[in-house]
C-alpha cells in the first residue's frame, strides 16, 4: 500500500507543479493542504530513515528488470514481421 500510495504523491505532485507558478495567489486553504501533507510526508521519511540507520528496520534494495522478448518473437523487419515497400 505504501509504494502505492508514495507513487500516487509524486504523480500528484507534478501535476500541482505543473500547475502553478511562484506567484500565484492561490486560496489559503490550498497553501495550508500542500504544507500539511509535506509536513507529514517528511515525518514518515525521516522515522524511516531513523529506523534504518539504526539498524532497526532492514531494507532490501529491489532492483526492477525491464522485461526483454525471446529472439523468437522479434523479426528482422519489424513488429508486423513484414518487409516495408519504398
């Protein structure tokens, strides 16, 4: 759930700074929400990466592999297997 949720924040994220500039005058309760939830964000970092430093919690680095297709299913000319005509 939480590598979910965390992908959900930095999608949400972009997107509001996509949004925005500096100097926008935004309503206040907008302001207040994003502090809130950096706020938060921040204080589950830094708990986890107290945990982590002091041994307590044991982080195992994943490493994704990008899936790769069998020679078989590739062709010399292409996806469709079929020779363009020029």
């Amino acid at each position: 759930m939480i590598r979910h949720k965390t992908h959900q924040l930095e999608r949400h994220s972009r997107m509001l700074r996509g949004m925005v500039r500096d100097d926008d005058n935004l309503p206040d309760w907008i302001n207040k929400k994003v502090v809130l939830a950096s706020d938060y964000l921040n204080s589950a970092a830094q708990y986890m990466a107290n945990r982590v430093s002091s041994g307590d919690y044991n982080v195992e680095r994943r490493t994704r592999t990008k899936k790769r297709h069998s020679k078989k299913s590739r062709t010399k000319h292409g996806k469709t297997g079929k020779r363009s005509r020029r």
